[in-house]
C-alpha cells in the first residue's frame, strides 16, 4: 500500500476513534457522577441520621425539663394551698372574734342607752328644781336673772380692778426701787470718775470799744465800712445806745466768731476800710478753722478715740462754737464719751462703740444751721459718709429716737447725754423758755378727761394732777400717768426728766348741827 492509501485509511478511522473516545470518556463521567451521587447519599443519609438523633435527646431532655417544671408548680401549688387554708382559718377567727366584740358593743350600747335615759331623766328633774330654786330667789330679792348678773359682775368688777391696782402699783414699785436702786449706782459712779466742767462759756456777741468815737470809724462815711463788713462776713452789726460797744448778730456761730475776732483787730489795728477789712476776715477766717481743727483733735485726744477721719476731726471742732441752754457742745460731746465709756464697761457692753458714739452723738449740731434735717439724722449721714462703723452710726440717729435702737451702747449713750445734760449747772434757759415749757406741762395734763386741776412744781420736774375720784378709779390713775407721761416725752423737749403725780382722793364731809 502507498502511502495516499495509509492516509484514507487514517482519515476514514479517524471520527470512529473519537467516537471511541468521547463514547468512553462519557461512561467514565457517568461512573463518576454516579458515586459522586453515591457518596452525597450516603452523607445526607448520615447527617439525616444525626439530626434524628440529636432530636432524640432534646426531646429526651424537653421531658425531663417539664417534668421538672410540673413537679416544681406542683410543689408550689400545694404550699400556696397551704398558705391559703391557714390564711381562712385566721380569717375564721378573726370573723368569730368580731362577731364577739360586736355582741359585747351591742350590750355595752344597750346599757349606756339606758344610763343616758336615767341621766336625761336626773337632768330634767335638776333643771326643773333649779327653775323652781331661780324663780324662788328672785321672788324673795325682787331682782330678775340679769340684774342680779349685773350686780355681780360689777362687784367682781370693782374687787378685781382694786386688786389690779395694788398688784400693779406693787409691782411697779419693786420696779423702781430695784432700778433706781441699780441705775443710781452706775450713775454715781459714771459721774464721780468723769471729772469735767459743767457750763462751758456761751460765745460772746458783744464787742467792746475803746471809746464811743470808734463806733463812727466802724460805720464809716454813708455807712460803707459797716456795709463791707456785713457783706463780707455774712453777720449784722448793731451800733445802738449801749456804751462803748457793738453787738454782732448772726445765726452761723462760726461766723459770728470770725466776725468778732475780725471786728477786733480792726479796732485795735485802727485801719478801717473796705479792702483792708476783707484781708483781715479772710486771715481771722483761717484762725478760726485752724482753731476748730485744733479743738477737734484735743477733743479726740482727750476721749481717748482714734483712727477717725479728718473730716469728722474738723466737723467736731466747729462743735466749739456751738451752745445749748448755755453748755458748749464740743466739752458736752467728750463729757458724754465719758460718761458712755464707764456705763459701758459697768454693764459689760462695747466700750469702743459707746465711746464713739458718745463722742459723735451730736455731730449734726456742727451742720444743721446749713442744711435740713435733725442733727440726729444729718451727723448719723455724715458719719456713714467717712466710713464710721454701722453700731455707731445707728447710736448717733437714735440718741433722740428718730429711729429705733439696734444695740445696748445706743442705749447707754442715750442715758450719757441726758446725765451730760441734766446734771445740776449744766445748762441754762431763758425765762420764756422756763415759762412756755411749765404752761406746756398744765395744759396736757388738763387735756385728758378727769383732771380737776393740775401744778408744776420743782421748776418743771414735777407736775402734780387733781382727778374727780368719782370718774377716775385706782387703775385709771395709772393709767393716766401713763398716758400724760408718754405725751409729754412726745411733745416736748426738756432736760433730765419729769415726774408725774395722779392723785385720786374721796372726801366725807358733814356738819355737826
């Protein structure tokens, strides 16, 4: 055979062999599929079968739990049935022991209906015999139930207020006596350690001449050096009759001070006029504030306070020039400081406090020519103002009761300035003043219903009240020392204090015929 023959020989076995091949190779996968889906049995066989198993045991276990369970609310059920039949069987006896108290009630009930029955009974016949009893007494007394109410009453009435007064006068008494006892020692002792000068001089506006030819040189031609004079120091300058002197008015004491002193040197100098009169003011003006700021401090010095400002200093020393009922208020103002530093330390209060307080208490005397208000109020300002401690302060307004008092030292300082004022020879006051304020002390005790007549004795210390005993009684007499007491602190100013006498007296008068 050629070779063409061997190649379609090859060409025609050629598709037969890969028939062959794909023929087999198909078998082969099939075989392969076939255990493949074997083995996918077999292990879903085995997992099934594990499933099952697993299964088994939770449901094994799923009974074993609720057998527990049913055992547990089994075990619970009876101990709860338990529970509730003791629960009833003390309920039971509970029921049975109020059914017991409610019989033994109802029969205690039944027996206080019946005493209550007995009692309404008694009581009807006790009001019966005290009806016949009533209409009995007031046959025999001739007097109905509320004339005899009346009469009765009014003799308790007039025993109780008789009583009432003796205890109240009683009382008061051991009051007075006790305190007076007691403030008498302090004041005693206040006033025998404080060493000080009673009546300071009252400042002087009289100015004495050489001769009564200077009175021309102070006028001047058409008046113009009298004229520079009072303009330029704020005074008025009367040249009258007197002889050998000329009287410089002016409310401002200060002023009048500097107007003296400067009407002084004028005279002695000899050179009157208009530009050399407001050179010499100018310089006396000077003196004067040098001399307040001076006075100021001996007078700090000399209380014994520090640390105040120098303000304050100043404003006390015009306190120099100041006067009341003829006491200077700059010797009154430390005597007081005084005064309130050995209360204070009697009755272990704030001797600081009071000291300062004592000292400032009239401040405002220094500026109430100048500005409106009392001097309480305007120094207590002044004081707040350059930083004077909140206790003082409160001591300075209250000394005359402008507003209430906060400590015991505004007290004491209260009580200093009225020992500082109303010791013997500490001020003095003018007839009209002595007249108006005696009238003053007649008229209120005649303005209360009741007074028959009224006296002031002792130069005002005293006033002593008449009554118609038929309209006054022993505890309306008290009562109206009260009253009158309190009004005159109300509406009057007065050194020291006033005593107040009610008397009530019955007279039995008859004539032997």
């Amino acid at each position: 055979m050629n070779g063409s023959t061997w190649m379609w020989l090859l060409l025609l076995l050629l598709p037969i062999g890969i028939g062959i091949g794909v023929y087999v190779g198909k078998a082969l996968r099939e075989n392969e599929y076939k255990k493949a889906l074997k083995l996918q049995a077999d292990e879903a066989s085995r997992i099934v079968e594990d499933a099952i198993e697993k299964a088994r045991q939770l449901e094994l276990q799923a009974r074993d739990q609720a057998l527990e369970i049913r055992q547990k609310a089994d075990a619970e059920s009876n101990r709860r049935r338990t529970d509730l039949s003791r629960e009833e069987d003390r309920l039971q006896k509970r029921r049975d022991e109020m059914d017991m108290r409610i019989d033994r009630l109802e029969k205690r009930e039944q027996n206080l209906n019946k005493r209550q029955s007995a009692l309404d009974k008694r009581a009807n016949d006790i009001e019966n015999l005290h009806a016949e009893e009533l209409a009995e007494l007031q046959r025999i007394s001739q007097l109905t139930t509320d004339d005899a109410r009346d009469l009765l009453l009014a003799e308790v009435e007039k025993e109780a207020r008789s009583d009432m007064a003796r205890i109240i006068r009683q009382i008061e008494t051991e009051a007075k006596e006790e305190g007076e006892n007691r403030a008498r020692k302090l004041i005693t002792a206040a006033i025998q350690r404080v060493a000080s000068e009673h009546v300071a001089e009252v400042t002087t506006s009289v100015v004495a001449l050489p001769s009564d030819d200077m009175k021309g040189r102070i006028i001047g031609r058409n008046g113009r050096n009298i004229h520079a004079f009072e303009q330029a120091a704020g005074v008025d300058v009367i040249v009258d009759d007197t002889p050998e002197a000329v009287t410089i008015s002016c409310f401002d004491t200060v002023r009048r001070e500097i107007a003296r002193r400067a009407l002084g040197k004028l005279i002695l100098d000899g050179r009157i006029h208009p530009a050399h009169i407001e050179k010499i003011l100018k310089n006396e003006q000077k003196e004067v504030e040098r001399d307040m700021q001076e006075a100021g401090e001996e007078a700090v010095y000399e209380a014994g306070v520090s640390a105040l400002h120098p303000e304050i200093i100043k404003m006390l020393g015009r306190l120099k020039y100041r006067t009341s009922y003829g006491q200077n208020q700059l010797f009154h103002a430390v005597e007081t400081a005084k005064l309130a530093t050995v209360l204070a330390a009697e009755l272990g209060a704030d001797v600081e406090t009071a000291k300062l307080g004592g000292l400032l208490h009239d401040l405002g005397k220094a500026m109430d020519h100048n500005m409106e208000g009392t001097h309480a109020s305007l120094g207590a300002e002044f004081a707040k103002r350059y930083g004077v401690p909140t206790k003082v302060v409160n001591t300075i307004a209250s000394h005359h009761h402008e507003v209430e008092q906060e400590t015991l030292e505004a007290a004491i300082v209260e009580a200093a300035d009225a020992i500082s004022g109303a010791r013997p020879g500490a001020r003095r006051e003018s007839l009209e003043q002595y007249i108006k304020r005696v009238k003053a002390l007649e008229e209120i005790a005649d303005s209360h219903k009741g007074v028959t007549q009224s006296y002031a004795l002792q130069a005002g210390r005293e006033v002593r009240i008449f009554v118609r005993p038929e309209d006054i009684d022993d505890l309306a007499c008290i009562r109206l020392a009260r009253d009158v007491a309190r009004k005159i602190e109300e509406t009057m100013q007065y050194p020291g204090q006033i005593k107040v006498t009610v008397i009530r007296e019955n007279r039995a008068v008859d004539w032997a015929k």
